[in-house]
C-alpha cells in the first residue's frame, strides 16, 4: 500500500531517519555571464537562423558594442537599467540612432529569442523602447557616374559593376553568380545564391530571381564567355572576389573615376531599382527583379524616385524671376 500511494515501501519517517531515500532539493543552477551566452548564440543559433551577411555584421555588433559593455554581467543582470547605460555610452560617443538600433535589436535576439529558447532564462527581461533612428534617404550614383566607374575599370571589375549596376545584384550575389547561371542566347540570368565570407547560402531573400541581361551587360558578358559552367562569372584578377577585395576594387575605381569617397559598391544595386522606376515599371514587377522580400521595401526607391528634386530649382526661379520684374500671368477675369 505504501509502495502505491507513496512511492516508497517505507514509512516516510523512517526513511528520512536513514536518509538513504530523502529526496533532496536540486542545486541552484549557475547562471553564465552574457559573453559565454553571446559566443554560444554565434556558434548554435546564428549559424542555422541568420544568413550569412546577417550573422557577419551581429558579430561585429557583438564584438564592438555589447561585450565589452555587458559582457562580466550574468545573464539575468542584464535588464533596462543596464541596456539604458548601453545606450548612454553610444550616444555619447555620438553614434547615429539607427546603429544604437541595431545594438539593441541584437541584444534582443540574444536574450528573447535564444536564451529564452535554450531555457537559460525563464522568461525575457523588461528592455526599454527601441531608440527611434527615422527615415533615412536613399541617394544613388548618376548614368554619368556609372559610366565614369565603368569607363576607368580593368575588365573584371567592370562585369562585376555592371552586374551591380545593370542586373541589381547584391556583392554577395556577385561573387555567387556562375556561368551555369547566365544565358546569353535568351539575354537572362538566374539569381540562385550569394557568398559572404567564403560561405554560399541562398540569396537574401530566400528566394530565386530571374533578371534581364541589357544590350551592355550581355556584350559584356559575351566577350568573357569561354569558362566552365561551374566557374564564376567574374572574379579578381588572380582568384575569386573575396568580400574585402570587391569593396576595394570599387572603392579605388570610384578614386580614378573622381568620384566621392562615400559611394560603397551596393549602391550600385540603387541605381538599378530607381532606374527601372525611372523607366515606369509597376512596383511589384521591380521587387521581383531586385529580389525584395517585402514590397515596403521597394517603394521606398519609388518614393525617392517620386520626389526626384531636379526641377525644383527651375521653378523656383520662375517664381522669383517674376516677383522681379517678369510680368505674372493675368488672373482670371471675376464673376
């Protein structure tokens, strides 16, 4: 009976007496420091949830910004006082309200999504509101400006400019690109993965693409046409792009062709997209074409291209010219 009902074949009594039963209470489990969890996150979480450009700039965040801020702090000593003084310190070394954004969007990620899941935490801890960073405008680099990049050029950075500029391809979709890929009888290509720091994943939105060749690339294309299929389409000019050697080119390109400084290579990829605004294409056919996971996305190029400012200055100057001296249009006679 008191095997069924207890458990035990003794009584209670005596085997607390004996203590060869007793059940004893388990150990207070230690909680890890957040540098310990953060490495973790990188190794376990990261490498099967992020994409690799994703998971290249956390760790930098990472690395930068919240181990050397929060990294001696137990896990569960991490809460919105603690995240206020992170964010303190950032402001005072006057960092722009989208990248203290991004500090704490992977803070979050570490504590709700994968210490909550690896049960290292019970429950997520209270953060304070994420800082407001604003809309930002998106600027692109002229036709005349492309053509001056691409006119100073060695061969091979100009395809892979041009795919930038031409086709919409991201830095990581360029050195992804194989000859298996493109097809110069049909003018098409296929967008099916990207590389970043030496390891090949899916395009950024998870998805395939399929983009035009224009008359300039296609020529482009045809005249370095006789490589393997597997063979990238463009690479340096002793080995394949690596992500620092392609930044480099461009930004040294950019320094020939008198252009400035601040141009990075993925705003070529903005040529592109407003270019085929420019050109009255619908919204939704632009997202497929720059591989967009969300059409948000894209109308944020269609707004820029909708305020374009070219003939703001002319107009102006109608006005003015007409308040000094040019005669205004009569107005309409009155009923």
């Amino acid at each position: 009976m008191l095997l069924a009902t207890t458990g035990y074949p003794f009584e209670r009594a005596e085997v607390e007496a004996e203590g060869s039963f007793s059940e004893e209470s388990p150990e207070p489990r230690e909680m890890p420091t957040f540098e310990s969890v953060a490495e973790d996150y990188l190794e376990q979480f990261a490498a099967s949830h992020l994409k690799p450009s994703t998971r290249a700039g956390y760790r930098k965040v990472i690395e930068a910004h919240l181990i050397p801020a929060l990294g001696s702090l137990k896990l569960d000593e991490i809460d919105a006082a603690a995240v206020r003084e992170l964010d303190a310190r950032l402001q005072a070394k006057k960092r722009r309200p989208s990248t203290r954004r991004n500090v704490q969007l992977v803070l979050r990620s570490i504590l709700r999504r994968y210490a909550v899941e690896a049960r290292i935490l019970d429950v997520a801890p209270q953060l304070p509101r994420l800082p407001r960073s604003g809309a930002t405008i998106t600027t692109t680099l002229t036709a005349d400006e492309v053509n001056a990049l691409l006119g100073v050029s060695s061969s091979n950075e100009r395809v892979a400019f041009m795919l930038g500029g031409y086709a919409g391809l991201r830095a990581g979709e360029i050195r992804g690109l194989r000859w298996r890929d493109v097809n110069l009888v049909q003018g098409m290509l296929v967008v099916r993965r990207s590389i970043c720091q030496g390891e090949v994943a899916a395009p950024k939105s998870g998805h395939e693409r399929l983009v035009p060749l224009v008359r300039e690339l296609r020529e482009a294309l045809e005249d370095i046409a006789e490589r393997p299929l597997d063979a990238p389409v463009t690479r340096g000019p002793r080995k394949p792009w690596t992500d620092w050697s392609l930044n480099k080119a461009f930004v040294r390109a950019c320094r020939r062709a008198g252009l400035r400084s601040t141009w990075r290579l993925h705003d070529l990829r903005h040529f592109f997209v407003t270019s085929l605004f420019r050109a009255n294409l619908p919204a939704p056919l632009v997202q497929k074409l720059a591989g967009h996971e969300h059409l948000a996305t894209t109308q944020r190029y269609a707004h820029l291209v909708e305020l374009d400012l070219a003939g703001v200055a002319s107009a102006f100057e109608r006005v003015t010219r007409g308040a000094s001296g040019v005669t205004p249009a009569e107005p309409p006679p009155a009923e």
